[in-house]
C-alpha cells in the first residue's frame, strides 16, 4: 500500500422512498487513513448485503440507530489486516467485522474478529458463520424453540438465514418446509438442504400448498419476508404455534404503509404467540452459537451458498438483487 | 315447581352476519325435564353475556366448537338446584356452570359447581369469581408475565376482564392505565379501582394519551378489544413488551374483514411478543385463582361492578349491549 492509496466509501446521501435509487448514494473517495494505537487497518475483500440495510437506511426509531445523511453505509464486511497496532492482530491475518461498505477500514482491533478460513473461505463468515449464522440459530432455536417431530415452515428459505433454519430444524428433527421463489430454489432447498419440501410462492397457491404440506398445521413460522405470507402462516398454524418475525422483506420498500396480518386472531384460537427479535441481543452468546455451526459445517451437516457480485462500485444495483429476489443465496460484494 | 312448568329457551336460528339481530334466535318453550341419575335440575337465576358469545354463533373452526343452528346457546349461569339425584347436591344449593341461555338446566352433577353466596352475590360469580376472573387471572399473570415496576395497559377496562386485570396488575406492583369509552367509565378505574390513569377512546386521542401516560412505553397491553387501539399500543411497546390477545370485540360483528394490525413490525424492534390464549386452558388451575380471587374479595383488596338487566326475553338486545359498550360492568341477565 502507498500513502497514494484511497479508501472509497458509500454513503448515504438521501433516505429512499420505496427502493433505493442511484442518487441516494454517494461514493466517495478519501486517503486511507493510518491506525492509531489499538486500531488496524483492513483491506475489505467482501461486504455483505443484507435485507436489514433497508431499514438502517430510514430515519425513526428501530432497534439500532439509523445511519444518517451523509454516514458512512453500515455493513457486515471480512478482509485482511494491512497494518496492525494491536497486540492481538497481525499483517495478513485475516478479519470480519461491522466495517461498512467501504474498501479500506480504520477500526478498533476489539471490533474486528479473527476468522480461520481452513474452516471456511471468507464469504463464508458473513453467511453461515456471521450475522445471518447467527440470526438463523437463536432465531429457531431460543425464540421459535423448535422441538422434534414439529413442522418448521421458513419462508425465503433460500437465502442466507432461511437455508440455515431449515438445516438445524432437520438436525433438530423437524418436519421442514421451505417457501422460496423459483423452481430451481424450491429444487435446492430439497435436493441440496434435505427440506422436506418446498412451495414456490410465484407460481403456487401458498395456501393451499402450506395446508398440504403441514398436514398438522405449522409449529413454527421463521418468517424473513412478511406480508400475504404471513397470513397464509397464521391460518395454518397448529395450537401453541410460534411465528418468529425475523424480517419482512416483501415490505421494507413499501411506501402506503406494510402489509398488516389480517388473521391474528389466530394467535387466539391457536394460543399460538408471534415474536420479534434482533440478533445483537445474543452477542453474548455468538460463541456458542460459532461453535454449533462451525461444527456442523466441519462435518458436512450443513451446506452454504454464496451468490458473490464483483465489483465495489456496483454496490447500490446490487443491493436491488435482494429485493427482486433475484440473488440465489447469501448475497455477497466482492471488492 | 309443577308439573307444568316451562323451560324457556333461546336457541340459534340463523348464523348472524353483523350484530346480531332478533331474527338470529329462535324463542322456545317446553317442558322442564327431570334429572336422571347424577344429574341436578336447576332453576338459572343470572345469565352471563359475554363478548366471546358473539364468536360460538359462526361457522368455522376455532377454540371451541360452534353452537349449531337449532341449538341451545352457550352461556355461563348461576342459579339454585331445585332437585337433585347427585350426592353433591342438595336443594336451595348455589351453583353454576354452562347451563345455557334457558330458565332450567338439567345438568350432570360433575359440571356444576357449588358456590359460596356469604362471600357474594350469586351474580359475582359469572364475573369476578367466574370465568371473566380465570380470563384476567391467567392472561395477566401466565401469558402476561406482569412484574413490579412495568407499566400494563388494559382496553375495555371497566368491563368484566378489564376492571380486574387492571387491579391484579395495581396488586403486583405494576403502573396500570386503562382505555375506556366514557368520561364515567375512566373515573370509575382511576376512582374506584385505583388505576393510574385511564383514556376516554371515544374523546381522547389514544396513542398521544398512551405515550402521556407510559413514558416508558407499555410492557404488557392487555387487549380485549382489538382494531387501532392495538395498532396504538403496538406503537407505544417497550422493549420486550407482552400483548396479550384476550379478544377483539371491536371486530366481532365486522364483515369485511377484521381490522389488522399494522405496526406488528414493532414486534421486531422491541423483541416483543404478542401471545393469544383460551381461559379453557386452565381449567386444571381454576382452583388456584379462585382461591386467590376470593382472598382479594375477601381482604376488599378487588372491587367488583355488575350491570344486571331483567327479563329473560330480553337476552338478545342485552347482548348487543356488549358491543355498544353502552354495558358498565360485567353484563348479567337475570332471569
């Protein structure tokens, strides 16, 4: 690296009405900077994207603080150490961390973690040992507390969290069924993840085929996606059913207002509850979580995939990807 | 009695669509039966009308099953045992049960339950002793999971489950503020019953009222009532708030569709939950918050209001008080 090198950054310049436009970002470019005491320098390698960026981008009260007009974007990210003043890292070690999208990060070694890639390449650690990893786990297992012999239905289970619900749920010895967008998903989730089956919401009556395929209603409904789905859940749900709110990425661009579940009174006649929650309350508990899932993956009980993008600057189309439904797996940038 | 006494009964005649009308039921006559083995004839005093009725009259699946057209209507009574072939029983004993919307029950011995009238009135135990004081019991303490120091708000709470859902929670330690639909109805929670602070829903904007009056947010909303009030308090949810889902009789006549709730993403970004439940449930607990009701009752720890109107004829215009709110207390018909 020179001292001629530069960091380039996306930041926000407006707060989008429905999907984010080109002109909402700003890409900026600035020297990189030097680390000070205790802080490193990293090469972002990967930035990940994820449907939880949407709400960050909107001003108002959430579980975590909006990213401002003019703020760096805030994202999951995973490179290697150029320079260290921290006594725990070093040159080319390694490292994933909330750096944001930007292609060199000046950052406080306490928030970087060291990851071993003979476990798992890179991308890998902002998928199914990162953030979503980490959603997917705590999710089904403390909020939806899934317990054998119940039926799992997952929607966007495709994606990065979704594919690794339905995996622990099998390994939990559940019945599982996933709902994703197109043939070939609903194909992988069954043939490549061991779901027991699939519903191909653009091109079946989700309804019905819930009914169907949870011949004893759904325990628990892990939803990434919200609305009509989500209604379709409720009516099938089974007595003492759990639906764990994850996200609703079928809303977040909706600009009159998200689609409101109709059938919550089902929450009554099933005594069935609905539950929200936000993965960063379980930072305590990530090691537990890493180990789980390292584990399994080291012993092939778990599959992954990334849909990696090239290309820093395609950062604002490739964010779309998600909201289309068009990336198939953990949706990655690769600087 | 003679011999040639009549049972009067009402009976569901047609499905209603809407608020039930005079056409729905049909007003039968017939001769008292006498009681077989184990089984007690009883002479029904006071009539429960309660919000849930309006559920049993239509089709479909649910938490119980439906009355059928031609049948009975379901209903809660107390009345005094005129004969009885059950060891348990004698005549002139106080007892109640589900006898049904009719003058004289003949019932099996084992679903009717003695009751003490030195500790109140026969009408005191449709309500605060009855299974509206099971529904506050269990919702507020179980599926609500109250502590000290929260702040829990109560819709329809000068209303049967309302009025001592409001008065456990003051009794736990909680800051408690209810919605209620008149001047006189408020001051009645806050001046009889010791609520915090209560909100007129027909004269007060309730979500400013809400976040006036818990400036900490709501940690458990107590509904009973349904429709944009619990939008509002969706919106006014502290961290890890409970929404206890007991009813929804602002929707119970809609036909087009309940009201649905559009802020459950709030669910999300409090790490809340929203939870329904059936009094049946804890049938096998009953004892438990029997005995403690009546300790309250007792110790004039809890107060108690019925609205008593006469004349069994007049049971389908009194159950539309109900859904008027135009009923102040628990609403019994005395026959």
């Amino acid at each position: 690296m020179s001292s001629t090198d530069q960091n380039r950054q996306f930041r926000l310049a407006e707060r989008p009405q429905g999907l984010p436009k080109q002109s909402d970002w700003e890409l900026v470019s600035e020297a990189v900077a030097e680390p000070g005491n205790d802080e490193i320098l990293v090469a972002v390698e990967y930035i990940s994207l994820d449907p939880a960026m949407r709400g960050w981008m909107n001003a108002g009260k959430s579980y975590i603080k909006p990213v401002e007009i003019g703020e760096l974007m805030r994202a999951g990210t995973a490179g290697t150490v150029l320079k260290s003043n921290h006594s725990d890292f070093a040159e080319g070690d390694k490292v994933s961390g909330n750096f944001g999208v930007q292609t060199h990060a000046v950052v406080a070694g306490k928030d970087a973690r060291k990851v071993d890639t003979n476990l798992a390449e890179l991308p890998a650690y902002l998928g199914v040992l990162g953030m979503p990893g980490m959603t997917a786990y705590f999710g089904l297992l403390d909020v939806g507390g899934v317990a054998e012999g119940e039926t799992v239905v997952v929607s966007a289970a495709s994606g990065a969290v979704g594919a690794l619900v339905g995996q622990i749920a099998k390994l939990k010895g559940a019945r599982v069924v996933g709902i994703a967008g197109s043939s070939e998903k609903c194909s992988y989730v069954t043939d490549e993840l061991g779901f027991d089956a699939a519903i191909d919401y653009k091109n079946e009556n989700v309804y019905k085929a819930m009914k169907e395929h949870c011949p004893k209603g759904i325990d628990v409904f892990f939803d990434n996606v919200g609305g009509e789905i989500l209604d379709f859940a409720l009516a099938n749900l089974a007595l003492k059913g759990r639906i764990v709110i994850c996200g609703a990425i079928s809303q977040y661009n909706a600009t009159e207002g998200m689609y409101a579940p109709k059938n919550y009174m089902s929450l009554l006649v099933n005594r069935a509850r609905m539950e929200g929650f936000v993965v960063f309350d379980y930072a305590d508990r990530y090691g537990e979580a890493a180990k789980a899932l390292a584990d399994w993956l080291s012993e092939g009980k778990i599959k992954h995939r990334e849909d990696i993008v090239e290309g820093f600057e395609n950062f604002p189309d490739t964010l779309l990807k998600l909201f289309e439904g068009s990336n198939f797996g953990k949706l990655v940038l690769k600087v």
